[in-house]
C-alpha cells in the first residue's frame, strides 16, 4: 500500500477499526480474519495485526467480498427467546437468533446470551459502538432475574455484593436483592461485567441450580412491550445514553 508524501497519519485506519467499522465483524473476530488469511488490501492478502489502510484509496476485501462502511447504522433490541442459539449460524442447523431478524443489512449480536437465558439482547452493524459496549472498562450494567432451586440465603447474598471466586478471577461486586413474593428464589441482580456464563456460575459456585435466567435490561434497554423473539430498533435517547456510558462522542 503506497502512500504519499502529503498523507496524514491521522487518516489512516487500523485494519481491525475498519472491518469492524464496516459491520463485518468485531475487533476481535477482524484480528482472527486476518490471521486465517481472510482479508486482503489492494489484492494480496494482509498479515499483518497492526496495519492501517487509507478508507479513501485502499480496496478491503474479506472472504471474497468488499467492505465498506456503513453509513445507515442499526441498533436493535431483542427479547431473546429460550433455546435460540446467539450466533450468525450454526452448523447444527438449531434456530439462530439472526433467523428472528428481518432487516435487508447485516447486523450481529453484542456479547452473546447462553442457549436457555431469555431476554434483553442488542444488535448492531456499528462495529465501533459494539467495541465500546463490550469493552470491560466501560462496565456497562447488566440486569437479571434469576430464579433458584432453593432459596438465596442472607450469607450468600452477601457474598455475591463483594464478589465470588471463579475459575476465571474473582467477580466484581454485583447489586443483588431479593424479589418480593417469590419466597427467597427470585433474585434480581446487576453484574458490570461479561464474562461468559457469569450470572449462571456465580450462583453454581455456591451450590444453587439455575432454574431460569433472564435478562431484563442492558443498560437503560428492556425488553417491555417485546414479546419473545419481537425486536424492535433503539430509540434515540437509549443510544444516546449507551454512547454516553461507553465514552463515545455525542453524534445526535
């Protein structure tokens, strides 16, 4: 890739930034592409983690295909079904939650929700929004309503406020109360992290069965008003305010 002498540095975008910016993938999964060979610049295929493209001469391609960036972004809730599996597709053919998404422009869910946990997820095609929420920094709230085998015990209850050990590090602490009239197993809880499965192993770490496990709200998103697998776009003050809690700049 050549570059002129009058280029600044400042309009050069890192390969990873721009795939992801593109709608085609996080971060994350940009560095894998490039890794397995997928991405090529100019026509020849990038190695190279940290390279940096100009988005106004250089030619992207991943699997064969062109990216280029989205201007009309998408932010979308939704109240994510039981047994709806949160990926693009599965090669066991089970129901994907990109099957309950009728829209013409490719979006992809923002952290993932296990196979039985119901609830609040959003989607996206603005990658750069998607890296901001994800990012741990940020701590974005997240809300469940758990329901227990067996009731929450005060102690336990405790426990989770200051955080339990896991396999992966100890959590941080979490907003915990019990549910009125659900006689001790219904608990809600607030995490600001998202690590894989943490609601559910936080509990099993204390010997409780996860009966249920539903995500209320990311954020200030719920689900209300949204039937299970019904999505529906974001409003503008709700993107807004997730900007705002992920250090983006004000763009409305």
């Amino acid at each position: 890739m050549k570059r002129t002498l009058k280029q600044s540095p400042k309009e050069l975008i890192r390969i990873n930034r721009y795939i992801s910016m593109c709608g085609v993938a996080s971060r994350r999964k940009a560095d894998d592409l490039v890794l397995e060979g997928k991405v090529e610049v100019n026509g020849k295929v990038l190695k190279d983690l940290g390279a940096k493209i100009d988005p106004r001469r250089d030619k992207v391609f991943v699997d064969g295909k062109q990216a280029a960036r989205v201007h009309d972004y998408l932010y979308l809730v939704m109240n994510k079904p039981k047994d709806a599996i949160t990926t693009l597709n599965d090669e066991k053919g089970r129901t994907t939650v990109m099957s309950l998404v009728k829209t013409k422009q490719r979006v992809y869910p923002i952290g993932r929700l296990d196979r039985n946990t119901t609830g609040v997820l959003l989607l996206t095609n603005d990658g750069e929004f998607a890296h901001h929420l994800m990012h741990p920094k940020f701590e974005i709230p997240k809300s469940y309503q758990v329901a227990l085998e067996t009731p929450l015990t005060p102690d336990h209850a405790a426990q989770l406020r200051k955080g339990v050990k896991l396999q992966d590090g100890k959590t941080a602490p979490a907003e915990v109360y019990i549910i009125p009239h659900g006689k001790g197993k219904d608990v809600g809880v607030t995490i600001h992290e998202g690590r894989n499965r943490q609601v559910r192993r936080m509990f099993e770490s204390l010997g409780y069965e996860v009966k249920k496990l539903d995500r209320v709200a990311y954020g200030p998103v719920t689900k209300e008003g949204l039937s299970r697998g019904e999505v529906r776009s974001l409003t503008r003050p709700e993107i807004r305010t997730l900007k705002q809690m992920a250090g983006m700049p004000e763009e409305f």
